[in-house]
C-alpha cells in the first residue's frame, strides 16, 4: 500500500479494537485514508492476502459493525464537502464528513442534511449510510435511506460503480435487480413493512417499483460495498419549529399516546422522543441545569414545525391525554433538553446501581404496538432479573435502553443471561412484527438473531446477495449474512487485572479496571468541535490515541492483559496519558461520566510510586511548586531579579523541565497573607473569609486585594485565612498522591474550622475550589472533606449568596476564558448570570486555554498546548481586541500572557474596578 498511512503498531490496534458495542475484535492493521485511492488500495491489499475490511467512521457503532480482524480504515481524513447544490436542495460529500461539518455548510443556504442521530456532532456520513441512521428527526425527515440520491461505491468483488435513482447500474447492480425479479412476492410482504425495519438487507428496494440499488446498499453495514462518495437530499431549516413536552404516569403510558399524536398532526410531527426521568435525574444529581418539564416520570420531547405549527401544538395537546404539558417557547431549554436526549446512551449506562450495556437497545415495532410492547419488555426485564431506562423514537415505535446485565471480568459464563434475554426478546419481538434493529444496525450483537425474525427465505436472500456484491465474504465478516454468536468476543467479560488503587474512586467502589470501562465508546470526545471543554487534546491534534476515548481504551486493553503486556507499565500508556491535560472536561462532558484526569493521577501513582519507576524532573519541581513558592517566599525579589538574568532563566527551566519558550512565574511580594496579616487585624468579627490558596497567596494576590476591596465597599469586614492550607494540586495531577493525602487532609480539617463558624469561606483560584470538591474526595474520607466541599464558595458564589450589589458594566465588553475544571466542577453559570446582570456583553470561549497546570510548560508539549489554545481562546481575543479578557486561572492568565500578550482580570478585580 504504497503512499497509503497505515499503523500496526499495538497501541493503534487496541484503539481500534472496540467501538461503542459490547465487543473487542483486534485488527491487524489500521488504515488512516485521505482519499479514494487509499480506500481503493486498502481493498486490494485484503482482496490479494484474503483479508477482512471494516469500514469506520467515528467509531460510535452500538451493535459492533465498526469493529474487524483484519484491516480497519478509519474514513475520518476522507472528509471533503465537495458540493452544495442549493437550486437541486443536494450535497456530495465523502463518506469521512462529520454530520455536524455537513450542517454547517448547508446552514447559509437555509439547508440542513435531514437525519440527525444523537451522535450528530462527530459521526460520519458514511457510518450514517452504512447502518440507516435515523435519529430523532427521522420522523419528519426521514431515514439516511430516505435521503441518499446516489453512491459512487466499491463492492467487494472489486467492481467500481456509481448508484443513481433507478438507472441501469453495471454487473453487480444488474445481478441484485435479478435477486428482486424473481423473489416479488416474498420482497412484498415480507420487507419495507414499516419504516424502522432496519434488521437484515433492505430487499425492497431490488423490487421493480422500488428499484434503487443505491438505497438497497444503505444499512447494509459496509458488509457489500464500501461508500467512496454519496449524494444525500437536503431539507429546508428555516421552517419554524416548535417544542412541546408531554408528562405521563409511566414510560409504557407514554408509549400509548403515540398513536393519538400521530393522528392529530398527520405528516407534521418532526421528532417525538421518549424520555425517562431517571435519565433526567442523572443530569440533575451531577449539578447540571434542567428546565422544567411537566409531571411525570415519563415524557415525550414533541416537535412540529410550520407556520401553523401552533395550531398543531394545540390539537397534541388536546390528544395526548397527558397528566400535564409545557409549550417550550426559549430555544435555549428546548437545547437544553434536547442535550439530554441526544447524551442518552451516555446517561442511561450510569442510571443504575451496577453498569447498564447496550445490546438489546435499538428494537422497533410499529408505532400503535408500541404500549403494549413496552409492557412485554419491562416484563421479561422482571423475569430476567434486568433493570433497564428505556428512551428512545417513540415516534417511530424505535426503543433505546441500556440493561444491567450481570458481567463478570473473567467469567465468560457471565454471559449467560445477556443471551437468554436477548433470545427471549427476539421471540416476543416477533409477535408485534417488530424488528431488531430500528437504526443501529444488526452487526454482532443482533446478527445471530435474525432467524427469529426472519423465515429460510429470506435468510437464503441475504445470503444470495452478499455472494454477489463479496463473493470472497471478506467485507465487514460475521454479522448479517453469517453472522458470528452475539457471545463471541464480548469486551465486559475479559480477564481485568486487579489494581490497589492510591484514590478511593468514589464512584467506581475503589475499582480502576471499572473506571475506565465506563467509557462505552459513545466518542462524544471525539466531536471536531464543541462548544465544552472536552477534549482539548484531540482537537488539537485529531488523532484518536489522544481523545478522553482513546485513552480509555489504551488504559482498559492494560488492565484486561490484551495487547499491552506491560499493564500499566507499559510504554503505550505513557505516551497516551502523555498529552491528557487532566482538565477534567471529561467528568462533565462525557455522558458515561469518565473522569481521565483522576484515572491519569492514579495510573501516574501506579506507575512511579507503586512499580518505583523514575519520575520526571517536571514532577519535582512544577509538580512541587506550591513547597518552592513557599520556600522562596522570604526571597521573592530577589528570586524574581535573577530570574530575569536569561542564562540564569535558562538554567531553571532545564532543571525543572520548563519549555524554553514558556516565560517563568514572578513570585509574588509580599504573600496575599503577609500583605493582609497586619494590616487587617479584625477588631470586629469578620463577615467574610478568604481562603489563600497557594496560587493566588504566591502568585496572583491582586485578585484575593480586589476582592477585598469590592467586599469592604459594601460594608463587609474581610479577613483572609492565615493558617497554611494547600489543597494539594499540583501533587495530585502528577500522581504523588501520598503526599497529596497528606496536604488535602491538613486542608480540610483547617477550612472545615473556618466553615462551620458560619462565616462564608470564599476561594478565588477555581482549580484549586474544584480540588476541594472533587480530589479532594478521592483522597480523604474524613467527614471534614464534605463539609469544604459545600462550604467554601467562589467569588461569585459569595456575591450572588449575599445578594451584593453589582456594579454598571453597561457597554462593557468581555470575553471570559473559564478555567477547565471551573466550568467542569463548579460551573460557571453564576459568573455568567452576574456579568449579564451587570451589564455587561458576555462571550464566554470554550474549550481548555491550554496551559492546564504544568501541561504547557512542560518539555513537549508546547506545541499542544499552543494548538488548544488555537481551537477557541486566541481566536475569540483576536476577534474582540478591546474586550476586557476575563481569566479566574492562574493557568488561563499565564497562557495569555505568553501567548497573546494580553492583561487578564479576575472577576474580582473587574468589580472591585468599578467601586
């Protein structure tokens, strides 16, 4: 494969091996195409040594049709829009372009692609061709079948072909034209009987009036053909659309609705989505804002669009004999709510007490069965001794949920249920006329299945057609045509090393091995842009090695005994923690709740301080920085003269393995403490108390001197806590958590004094606050640990708690960089709500800066760090050159000033500017 990227090297290979199903197939070989002729050479190569292909897009698969022995290609580079045809409502794209880019583009002419899948914002449009894909919309927009013009394909017997409409294709499109002619009967009745019969091969469209050979290859997994370009329909997105939540007792008395709102808006519903509210729930309980939605513990998100839409609303109304109803009319709770819907694969796997899987998580019937059949599979749930939340395109008679199957690491006999219960719904199944699939596809999980819900014939048809278009049986093996057992090579029930972990893991019973395995693979991460935090790294370089994904992965193949002999010794699991910028985007971020920046310390801990391996001078010295700035502390002046000497500048940051090109911090003189310990000796009992942390104490006293003064200015007495209390940062990002046990235990227990006084506790670094919410659980089970968590405020926090006035910001602009773990662990909603109640014009930049910690500064990682802050912070300063650039971080303010050469405030110091 001369000219083709290829890589085979044992990391990639267990980064491909899973996707987002319950399996682990190991490639041989993973190829990175750029374009048609790579995928054309890819081909050869398998047709020559007999070997499998597997096409992938985002690698989002639930049913495991993304996963192959052989040669993996990842589309992701082969991503050219190549034409927007506004006049014909088309696009030609290739099979790499993300959803979400495809939107983007249609976007100006007032276009969009229809199908939108949860999975929108970094799943491919060939993954969408190759399994059906619906999503919430399909209702109004129809299925990718519905909207795929042409294809220009390679079929697995080498013939390159281009399918359009109903013309006369080449040999391979005449031969499957044969396979209808002489099957009419059976193909109509037995295929294309409702709209999310997406299980097997979607024969009805070989037949004479239906014939589109290129609709008949959508949904047919990459098992017959491989995408090489695709013409899709486009619809119109100006229309005006309108949401309206329903409440009922039950899931299953949502279901029953349906069919009544269905019928009082004919052709005008564009999405009707189930949601359970334990799903909500899940949302609420981790902090995150959620409107409010009628009572219920069910609920249906409709959506109708038109002028009249109104009108429709009314007569839903009136048909859905709901227990209550809310017109949402603020098109940020209606993306509010429907971020809910779309993070619900995500969601639902953590909305049990033990892990909930996918498997049986996509069956369909039609829509006026679909009360009913929700009964039957809450029953078999109960016999089986299952849980599950079930969600999902109600509309559609489309049910998602996520079961908590008993697996066992180790014990493949474990699977045992998983099996019983996925045979006794495929029989039930059967009764209402639904199908296994309604949009994810059969792939491994369901392939096996299909004799129970397909007769011999039609089996013998899938079989017939797939020696036509892959003779040789080489792509996308063991699923639809032969498929392999749905036991076979499942991930859940691999042997897991056992690890005695240096964190509590708080929320994974004290288990590594079942921390990382909360990622199922959803790759939200890997989204080409996003509008959170998560994942800095991957936008900066778009490999999937240095994706939140990615990581999981590399850490769950070292801890099941795969690939990675060394565990997490291993050198591949240095080099793919090595770009984490433990920002914790992730903890918020990723719907499964995976938090790589604290299993990022505790394998760091494993690593240097269980196995004795060397740590870097970095862990030392930057990972110690709060130990030098208080030995340096007396010496600050000095300190910061000498370190304006450049060999003597050079000198230090050799030794503590600073980038040459990062500048070094000027210690501060005097402390906030030592500026504040005199001075402000409290005659009257303080109302206000600040905590130093050691980065604002040694680094940034002017915000803890600005909030001071904005505090005093409304009569407040302020005191700032003189007593030493690091919450132990800088130790835990670099895995020295022994000491940083140590530390985080003296902190809390002096904080905790000072917070059940009554007087609130204010902090003004936000990475240090999160510390105390988050690590610091991980670390320290004393009582004294949740009292801080809850007691000690931000800046903000405080203002808004004691309700103090604000002041004129009117015709002030800023743009506000949060610092990663604000925005992921405290939140920065009451600094927004403050500066827009203020007056002031808010752009709030997502994304991580860059810096994160010692990351940035760190030998090799420059570069990184320079094309994170690329992705949103440079672009959004240069954009709003005389904004005031508002940055609460100490990593924030640092990497502007290096990068940008810009001053930075904290929100206090704006405030108290205004006083």
């Amino acid at each position: 494969m001369a000219g083709v990227e290829f890589d085979d090297s044992p990391v990639t290979r267990a980064l491909y091996s899973s996707d987002a199903s319950l399996y682990r197939v190991v490639p041989s070989v993973v190829v990175k195409a750029r374009n048609a002729e790579d995928v054309i050479a890819a081909h050869g190569v398998a047709r020559e040594m007999r070997v499998p292909v597997t096409m992938r897009g985002a690698g989002t698969s639930i049913a495991g049709n993304a996963i192959g022995s052989g040669i993996v290609i990842d589309t992701r580079r082969f991503n050219r829009i190549l034409d927007i045809d506004p006049g014909g409502r088309t696009a030609r794209v290739e099979p790499g372009v993300v959803h979400a880019d495809l939107q983007r583009a249609a976007a100006p002419h007032g276009l969009r692609f229809g199908p939108d899948p949860s999975s929108h914002s970094r799943c491919t449009v060939g993954g969408m061709i190759g399994n059906n894909a619906c999503g919430s919309r399909a209702l109004g927009y129809g299925r990718t079948v519905d909207n795929v013009e042409s294809l220009r394909v390679l079929y697995g017997n080498g013939e390159l072909a281009l399918e359009q409409g109903g013309r006369a294709g080449g040999v391979t499109a005449a031969r499957l034209a044969a396979v209808g002619d002489t099957n009419l009967a059976h193909l109509r009745t037995e295929f294309g009987r409702f709209g999310r019969q997406i299980s097997g091969y979607s024969l009805e469209h070989l037949l004479p009036e239906r014939r589109r050979v290129d609709r008949f290859l959508v949904g047919s997994e990459g098992s017959l053909a491989t995408v090489l370009e695709a013409t899709v329909r486009l619809v119109d997105d100006r229309v005006d659309r309108r949401m309206l939540v329903l409440g009922y007792p039950t899931m299953a008395d949502a279901a029953d609705a349906v069919p009544a709102l269905l019928a009082a808006a004919p052709g005008r519903l564009v999405a009707c989505e189930g949601m359970d509210s334990r799903i909500v729930g899940l949302v609420r309980a981790k902090g995150s804002p959620v409107p409010d939605l009628p009572r219920g513990s069910g609920w249906l998100f409709a959506e109708v669009a038109g002028e009249d839409a109104m009108d429709a609303v009314q007569r839903l109304v009136a048909a859905g004999a709901a227990l209550n109803t809310r017109f949402v009319d603020d098109p940020r709770e209606a993306a509010a709510l429907w971020r809910i819907r779309e993070d619900g694969a995500g969601l639902a796997g953590r909305s049990l007490p033990t892990p909930a899987y996918g498997g049986w998580e996509d069956a369909a019937v039609p829509p006026e069965h679909l009360g009913a059949w929700l009964r039957d599979f809450e029953e078999l749930l109960l016999e089986h001794g299952l849980q599950g939340v079930p969600y999902g395109h109600f509309g559609d008679g489309c049910v998602h949920c996520r079961i908590d199957f008993p697996f066992r690491p180790g014990d493949p006999a474990s699977a045992g249920v998983f099996r019983d219960f996925m045979t006794a719904c495929a029989k039930r199944l059967r009764d209402y006329g639904g199908t296994l699939s309604g949009e994810h596809g059969d792939g491994r999980v369901r392939g096996e299945l299909l004799p129970l819900m397909y007769d011999e014939t039609s089996l013998a048809l899938f079989r017939q057609v797939k020696v036509v278009c892959d003779p040789d049986g080489l792509l996308n093996p063991g699923i639809i045509a032969d498929p392999v057992p749905i036991t076979d090579d499942l991930r859940p029930v691999r042997p897991r090393i056992p690890v005695r972990p240096g964190l509590r893991l708080v929320h994974d019973a004290a288990d590594l091995g079942a921390a990382v395995h909360r990622c199922t693979g959803v790759g939200k991460c890997v989204a080409p842009k996003t509008a959170g935090v998560m994942c800095p790294s991957y936008l900066a370089t778009k490999d999937e090695r240095d994706s939140t994904r990615g990581r999981a992965r590399v850490l769950q193949e070292a801890l099941d005994g795969g690939l990675l002999r060394g565990g997490l010794n291993d050198p591949a699991v240095a080099e793919a923690l090595d770009l984490c910028l433990a920002c914790k985007g992730c903890s918020s971020d990723c719907p499964s709740g995976v938090d790589m920046a604290t299993y990022k310390s505790e394998v760091l801990h494993q690593r240097h301080d269980v196995a004795g391996m060397r740590r870097p001078r970095s862990h030392v010295f930057l990972g110690q920085l709060p130990r030098w700035a208080r030995l340096t502390a007396p010496l600050a002046p000095l300190t910061n003269l000498l370190l304006r000497v450049k060999p003597l500048a050079g000198l230090a940051k050799w030794v503590a393995g600073v980038d040459r090109r990062r500048s070094l911090p000027r210690f501060a003189s005097p402390t906030l403490r030592r500026a504040t310990d005199t001075s402000r000796v409290a005659e009257a009992p303080a109302d206000v108390l600040i905590w130093a942390d050691s980065f604002t104490d040694h680094f940034f006293p002017e915000s803890g001197l600005a909030a001071i003064r904005f505090l005093e200015s409304h009569g407040l007495v302020v005191r700032v806590i003189q007593e030493d209390a690091c919450c132990g940062l800088t130790w835990i990002t670099t895995g020295q958590l022994d000491r940083a046990r140590t530390l985080v235990a003296r902190t809390v227990r002096t904080l905790a004094h000072h917070v059940r006084s009554g007087i609130p506790v204010m902090a003004l670094e936000p990475s240090c606050l999160a510390t105390l919410r988050s690590d610091a659980r991980e670390l320290c089970d004393a009582e004294e640990t949740d009292v801080v968590a809850s007691g000690v405020l931000s800046f903000a926090e405080l203002v808004e708690r004691l309700d103090l006035p604000l002041p004129d910001l009117s015709g002030v602009e800023v743009v506000a960089q949060p610092h990663c773990h604000h925005s992921a662990v405290i939140g920065w909603d009451t600094d927004q709500r403050l500066l827009e109640r203020a007056g002031a014009t808010v752009t709030k930049v997502p994304g991580c800066c860059g810096l994160a910690g010692n990351f940035g500064v760190e030998k090799g990682h420059y570069e990184v760090s320079v094309a994170v802050a690329e992705s949103h912070l440079l672009p959004a300063v240069r954009a709003h050159s005389d904004a005031v650039v508002l940055a609460d971080g100490m990593s924030c303010r640092v990497q502007l000033g290096d990068l940008a050469w810009v001053s930075t405030r904290h929100l206090a110091e704006l405030f108290a500017s205004r006083v």
